[in-house]
C-alpha cells in the first residue's frame, strides 16, 4: 500500500473517503472543525443523528452529499480522552479503514491522529491501517468482488520516517499472519525453511537450515523424535541478522515450528485437532520478527531459531516410555507425545546458547493450560530475570499485545522426575503452563530467558480493530519494539 503525507485540509482531498478520530467528549479537533465547517456545521449534527458516541470499537460512515470532492466520511471512536494510548489509536485506525474498504474505496485521506503521543501515534494508525486491512485471500478461487485500498496520505503530517517504520512492521506481522494461515499440508518444515530462506535472502540475512540428517549427526535428538512420526522432514531454521554498526548485544529469539499437532500417538480429539496448523505461531512471530528487524536494522546482533516439525502418529513415530537425547545432554523420557513443543524448544534453546545469545525469548503456542489461565487474549509470561522480564512487559504494552507474568515455582519441578531419565516431558495437567516453562528452564543454560506461551492470542475468532480473525502475527510486534526499546529509541 502507498502511504504519503499531504498538505492542506482534509475537506478538499480527492479521496474515496476520509477518515478522522473522535473520542467521546465528541469534540472535534482541528482536522474535524475544518471538516466541519466544510460541511456547514453538518458533521457534528449528522454524528450526533446516528447515535455516534465515540466510543472505542465504534466506527460510522457518512455520505458526504457532494459537499466536498470525497465521497464518504469514516469517523471512528477513540473512547475517554484522557484514555487514549497508542494502541487505541492502532485499533482505531484499524477499524476505520476497513469500514472504509467495505464502503468501495480504494483512497483514503486520514486526519493526523491525536498529537499527544507525537510519532508513535502516526505509526500506531499506519500499522493499525495495514493489518486491518490484512485478507489471506490465496485459497479463494474468485477475489475479483473484494476492492483494496491502494493508498492512503495522511493530511498535515511530516513524519515520513513513522510512516516507514510502522510499515515494515506491518509487514512482518502481516508475514507472520500469512504463515499461521497456510494449511499444513503446504506448510510443511521444510517449506517453512524455504519461506524463511527467501525472505532472508531478500533482505540480505545469513540463513541456515539444518535438515534431519544434519540434525542426527549434531545431536538435537528431541527434534528428531518429534519429526520422525512423518514424512515431513524436521528442519532448524538459523537466522542472524548483523548490524552495519556497533552491535549493542547478542539477541535470541526461539520459535516452536510444529507445522501440524495432531498429538502423535497420543492423538488429539478432533475439536483440539481443528486449527492445530497454527502451532507453528512461535516461529511465524519470530520470523516475522526477523523481517522487521532486517529492515528496522536495530542495533543489536539476533539470532532467530526456528524449530520445525511435524507431529505425526504413524509406524515409525516417538512413543511414550522412550527416552532421547536433547542436543544439550539431558535425557528425555516421553510421557505424552503431545507435548512435543517443550522438546523440540529444548533443542532451540540449546542451539541458541551455543550461539552465544546474551538473552533469549522464545515464543510457542505451548499448552492448553495457558489459554485456561489466562484466556485467548493473552499470553503467559515467565522468566529467569526481573529486568528483561520487565523489559518484555513494557514493549509488549506498546505493541497492544497482552501478557501477564506467571511463577517458576521450584516446587512444581518434582512432577517432572522420571524414574529412568533426567526429566519427563509431561507431568500431570494441572498447573500445565507452569510445568511446561519449568521444562523449558532447565535448557535456558543460565542466560537471562523469557518464555511466551502464545497458545491462546496466536489465533483469533473474532475480528476486532487490526486483530483479524485466524493467524494473529502475536509476537512480532513485541519482539521488534523490545529490540528497538532497548536500543533506546523510543
Ligand atoms: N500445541 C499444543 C498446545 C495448544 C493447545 C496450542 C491449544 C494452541 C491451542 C501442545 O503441543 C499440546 O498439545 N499441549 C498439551 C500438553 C500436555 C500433553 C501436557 C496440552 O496443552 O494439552
Ligand atoms: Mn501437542
Ligand atoms: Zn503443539
């Protein structure tokens, strides 16, 4: 999507529509008085005769009468005032510019959003803009009836660097989204390395793929117990992006891949089965991140390790009762072949320490257990340090992507003894979160670590500002900001 900076009013743009925020004090701001009395006062008695309050989540759009050269006005609630944050802005903007699509344009002219927050705001509205108006339309057989919107410019606004930086975010959300969305048939790990190997040669990143063979002979054995049930090759997928500067810091960032779950020999019921496609959403976010940062070119090294597999019952799959060994040592003893994530993040995190990661994050749509305590629309945060823990939190808050902090109590590490080997995979199911993270802990090998359970935001029903309905993109956003917050810039 084209997206400029214009001057002059937005009454005399040449636009499919217009698009302004109004909170519910229902005051305009300058943009929408000009707008306003464009239209002889108009505007405010036609928002008012709809029942537009202004809330957060409402979006109206009005004809314009041929008053003023475009054709409809897309007014859309920002809530209380004194409430607004950055990501309302984003939601906002999000909303408005698919009611504008949905009304035909294919032009928008948008008012500035709110001055308070300089340009965060901006680039708050041109990513809310660009995910809103996210479609994964490459399974429809007939998309000739769905317009586009093709440019947007924002009416006396300069800061063209927000607009820039909002849209390579957008994009690595947005390739994230694309990845979830891809049916597991042909989103296969090997496919997935290839998809992740294009962008990295395109953006001018150092990729590596290890395929099973490669796998064997290093010794990441917990990887290859997962894959092995399948066809499907598993693949690790190494990127590194490197700074033309001074690198502040080695960054590493971990995704589970499992390119489908159906739970292996403990197969899944077909309900939990449904949209086990998306559990490769740790690593989509984590590339996605990848691609942000390629183009964001963040003062820092990252690593960026993805775990692909597929999860199969089959003759030649893992069972419950074997023992493997990871990549670091430890040995495994397999409870339950459904909580294969944890072991192919094992391997990871392994892979990534030995990297020479100063921190790392890893991102997996891990446990049922997680979406249980804390809902769909958040994800479970633990962590071995208070400060990049905190750190985490703040970027997360940002990039409007809910988390909340969850214990590692040492006591809970007893259910995962094994009578044979250093630990089992799977304890018992309550406290399934927890237990999980205390699983991945003891491969974090001392270096500060923050473990997002992502089973629940990584996937949507519902439609709702930018957040669409099905893959998410959740991760991306804050894992690019934490990067950027780091560095200091904002
Ligand atoms: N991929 C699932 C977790 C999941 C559940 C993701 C729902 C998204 C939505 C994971 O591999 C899994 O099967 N976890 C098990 C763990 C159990 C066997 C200890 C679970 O949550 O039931
Ligand atoms: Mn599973
Ligand atoms: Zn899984």
């Amino acid at each position: 999507m084209n997206i400029t900076t214009t001057a002059g009013t937005l009454a005399e743009q040449q636009a499919d529509a217009l698009l302004l925020g109004v909170s519910t004090d229902n005051q305009l701001d300058d943009a929408g008085n000009q707008l306003d009395q464009a239209l002889d006062g108009q505007l405010g008695s036609a928002l008012a005769s709809v029942g537009f309050s202004g809330k957060r989540g409402e979006v109206c759009t009005l004809p314009s009468f041929g008053r003023i050269p475009a054709a409809r006005i897309v007014v859309t609630g920002l809530g209380e005032p004194s409430s607004v944050t950055v990501d309302i802005i984003r939601s906002a903007w999000g909303e408005a510019a698919r009611a504008a699509r949905k009304a035909g344009a294919r032009t928008i002219a948008s008012a500035a959003p709110s001055s308070a927050f300089g340009s965060a705001a901006i680039r708050a509205a041109v990513e809310g803009i660009e995910l809103g108006l996210y479609r994964h339309t490459a399974y429809r057989s007939d998309a000739s009836d769905q317009t586009d919107v093709e440019s947007v410019s924002f009416i006396g606004v300069d800061d063209t660097e927000a607009i820039a930086a909002g849209q390579k975010l957008a994009r690595g959300v947005s390739m994230a989204r694309n990845l979830v969305n891809a049916p597991g048939m042909d989103l296969y790990p090997e496919r997935l390395a290839g998809r992740a190997w294009e962008m990295a040669d395109e953006l001018g990143m150092e990729c590596t793929v290890y395929d099973r063979a490669a796998l064997e002979e290093m010794g990441a054995g917990a990887i290859v117990a997962v894959g092995r049930g399948s066809q499907r090759e598993p693949r690790l997928i190494h990127l590194v992006y490197r700074p033309e500067g001074e690198s502040l810091g080695v960054a590493g960032l971990v995704g589970k891949a499992i390119t489908f779950d159906t739970g292996g020999v403990n197969l899944k019921p077909a309900d939990g089965m449904r949209n086990m496609k998306m559990d490769m959403a740790g690593g989509a976010a984590v590339i996605g991140a990848m691609g942000a940062i390629a183009e964001m070119k963040p003062p820092y090294t990252v690593h960026g390790v993805i775990a692909a597999a597929e999860n199969m019952p089959s003759h030649s799959a893992y069972r419950p009762g074997d023992v493997l060994r990871t990549l670091s040592g430890k040995t495994v003893e397999i409870t339950n072949t459904d909580a294969e994530g944890r072991l192919v993040l094992a391997d990871a995190l392994t892979f990534t320490a030995r990297q020479g990661a100063e921190f790392m994050i890893d991102l997996a749509t891990l446990t049922g257990a997680s979406v249980v305590a804390v809902g769909n629309g958040a994800a479970s945060l633990f962590g071995t340090d208070e400060g990049l823990v905190q750190d985490v939190l703040q970027a997360a808050e940002f990039g409007g992507e809910r988390m909340w902090h969850m214990p590692l109590w040492d006591a809970y590490r007893a259910d995962l003894n094994s009578d044979i080997a250093d630990i089992v995979n799977s304890g018992n199911r309550d406290g399934g979160a927890i237990k999980a993270a205390l699983f991945l802990r003891e491969f974090s090998h001392d270096i500060p670590w923050v473990h997002l359970d992502i089973a629940g935001p990584a996937w949507s029903t519902r439609e709702e500002g930018y957040r669409i309905k099905c893959g998410t993109g959740y991760g991306t956003h804050t894992l690019v900001t934490l990067l950027e917050q780091r560095a200091g810039r904002h």
